[in-house]
C-alpha cells in the first residue's frame, strides 16, 4: 500500500517538481549543497512516515470492520 501511495501520479506532479525547484534555487543561491539535499530528504521522509501512517490506520480499521 505504501509504495501505491508513494508512487501515485498525482502526487509527484504536484509535489516532486515543486520541491526540486526550491532546492536547486536555494542551492545555487547558497551553494549549500548538503543542507539543501537533507532538507529535500528530511521532507521526503515526513512524507514518506505521514503515508505509512494513514496507511497503517485505514488497514487496521479495515480489518477491524472485516466480517
């Protein structure tokens, strides 16, 4: 379920680019390379841990309202 959710179009179309673009601006303003590359990792891990959780929560109350 969690790489379904992590691979959705939907949501790289959005949010992927975006946040790329705000990294490369940031680096090239900065030079900065590792801060920029760990924030861009730290925020796909949020990500990553948020989709896992609300996947974990609608399995298990699925399996609880399971006959």
């Amino acid at each position: 379920m969690l790489n379904l959710f992590k691979n959705a179009s939907l949501g790289v179309a959005i949010g992927y680019p975006d946040l790329l673009s705000v990294a490369g601006t940031s680096l090239n303003q900065t030079g900065r390379a590792l801060e920029c590359l760990s924030i861009v990792i730290g925020i796909y891990l949020l990500l990553s841990l948020l989709a896992a959780t609300v996947a974990a929560r609608l399995e298990r109350r699925q399996y609880r309202n399971a006959p």
